[in-house]
C-alpha cells in the first residue's frame, strides 16, 4: 500500500475506518487540526534534522556534500536524497490492533486521567494528617490506575514491537529498498493523547530517528561508501544507533526546546529492547567513540549486537 514515488501529495488519506470512536474522532480532524503542523514540522525540522547528521556523522546524502547554510527552514543543500511520506499508517496494523484490543477507550480520557493523577502525586502532601482525606487520595489514585492500566496501549505495542519476528517501528519507517521515509500520523496522534505528549516535538522525534536510519545507510563517507548490508545487521545496532543519534540531536536543541527532550524520554519510554538497548551505553561513551565504531560497523557490513559492543570497546580503547 506504498504510494507511488515521486507524487506531489505526501499526505495520504485513511483507507482504513477506525470502529474506536476517539480514534475515528482524531482521523476526522486531521486535515484540519494536525496536518498542517505534520507539514510545518517536515518543512521546518528536516533541513535541521539533516545538516546536524551530516556535521555530526561526517555522511551526506546525495551526490553533493556542500554544507548548508545555517538556520532552521533552510534546505540542506547536497542531501536533498531520502524523501519523507506521510501516511496515517503501515499497511493499517496499529489502527486494527487498536480496533481488536482497545475497541471502546476514550484515549482523550486516559490522557486526561494521567495529568490527574500526576496532580495527585503533587498534592499528596495536602492530604496527610487527615486520614478521611489519605483514603479518599489513596481510593482516587487505585481507581485512576486501574483504568488506565486496564485500557493500556501496551497490547497493540507489544504485538507490533515485541513480537520476535514482527520488529518494526510504529511511528515510521526507513525504507532499504528506495530509500524513503515514512512517517505515521494517526499512531502518533494516538500515543501522544494517552501519553500526554506534545505532538509536535513528537513528531521531530520520529523524523529525526528514521533520518538517522537513511544516513546510515545510504550516507556516503569521505570514501563515497556507504552501508549496503545495513538491514542484515542486528535490530539492536540499527535502532541503537538511530536512538543514539536521535538523541544527540535532541541533546543539541533541548536548551531552546526543553519539550523536545521530554517527548524523547516519554516516546523512548514505551519502546522495546531493541531500541532501549542504546542505554547500556550511551553515556559511557563520547560521540566521537560512537562516531568510530559506526564507521568500525559500516565497514564490517552484517553486524550482531556483541559484535557493535566489541567494536564500542574497541574505539574507547583507541580515542581514550
């Protein structure tokens, strides 16, 4: 269900109906309420997203590496390559995940329901002394996590993240064979409501993980190499690298955007071993270290994940 390349139209209309009435409430207003800042973060954040790797990584996209010109919303001159599509959903899964598991949840109310309970933990020290007030703090906040534990997006994640097999990212993808990005609006608009997430910053979250994917695997080096075997490498170097990188970027731009960095937490969060396995090392390691071993793993191909962590060792022994 891919759209044919190359067509103006990035922003792909639902073919899937959603029977969740607060899922089919966010479809419905979409095109009006979200897209345009789907629209305004691609325009504005890619270009940015793309000069940081290129900086950072030392790779560029395309056949030119000139450096772009500084500033938010500018092109990035010479890494025009890698596309980015946005569509509601891959191939509908999470939105049939959703309908088969979450059928009725008001995902605008577990929202909601977390912020109270977040301002019960704040208010709890108003409550002590009075045992009437502790029961009926402690009775709110048992109720509050029952619902929410029992109307938990853990289910739909865990069968489409978790599943040995079936690992994909929900909220977009990097695509080997054409190279192309894709990013999914209605799981995004979806987490972010339960979660309380700003979507904005989500969503330069997402881009900025599948971008990390793209320079990858088809950034060029000063070499001209790129890394063809990259999707034969173990799930816990591809996405540990982009979870690195992603993270390096927020890591740039979080004392402007402080949101930023909390939607990176929140999003990292709820996501699987794979992508979690970036915190047995990122912070043991300089990014010049982690520069190396990707260059180290590039150059090796196929990739299992003692194999990265032999070659992390490896840099910190060289770089000190």
């Amino acid at each position: 269900m891919q759209r044919p390349m190359g067509t103006p139209d990035l922003f792909e209309q639902a073919r899937y109906t959603p029977r969740n009435p607060s899922v089919a409430k966010l479809l419905a207003e979409y095109s009006s309420r979200y897209m345009p800042l789907f629209e305004r973060v691609k325009g504005e954040w890619d270009p940015l997203i793309r000069e940081f790797y290129r900086n950072a990584m030392g790779l560029s996209l395309g056949a030119s590496s000139r450096k772009a010109p500084a500033g938010r919303g500018k092109k990035a001159a010479g890494d025009a390559g890698v596309p980015i599509q946005i569509r509601p959903d891959r191939d509908d899964t999470f939105l049939r995940a959703v309908d088969e598991m979450l059928p009725d949840v008001d995902f605008a109310r577990i929202g909601a329901l977390r912020e109270l309970r977040a301002s019960l933990h704040k208010a709890a020290p108003h409550f002590a002394g009075d045992p009437g007030r502790q029961r009926a703090h402690a009775w709110m906040l048992t109720d509050i996590e029952a619902h929410i534990g029992t109307n938990s997006l853990e289910g739909p994640f865990s069968t489409l993240m978790n599943t040995p097999g079936k690992h994909r990212d929900v909220f977009g993808s990097y695509f080997y064979a054409d190279q192309h990005v894709e990013l999914y609006y209605m799981p995004l608009l979806i987490y972010c409501e339960y979660r309380g997430i700003d979507l904005q910053w989500a969503i330069v979250k997402v881009l900025a993980h599948e971008l990390a994917h793209a320079y990858h695997h088809a950034g060029r080096d000063s070499d001209g190499r790129t890394w063809p075997a990259m999707p034969k490498a173990a799930p816990e170097v591809k996405e540990g690298l982009a979870e690195y990188w992603s993270e390096r970027f927020v890591r740039a731009h979080e004392h402007a955007y402080p949101a930023l960095r909390t939607a990176y937490d929140g999003m990292l969060e709820g996501k699987s071993g794979a992508y979690r396995s970036v915190l047995e090392w990122r912070d043991d390691h300089t990014q010049e270290q982690v520069r190396l071993a990707m260059v180290m793993v590039r150059k090796h191909g196929a990739v299992d994940h003692a194999a990265f962590k032999a070659m992390l060792a490896e840099a910190k022994r060289v770089l000190g």
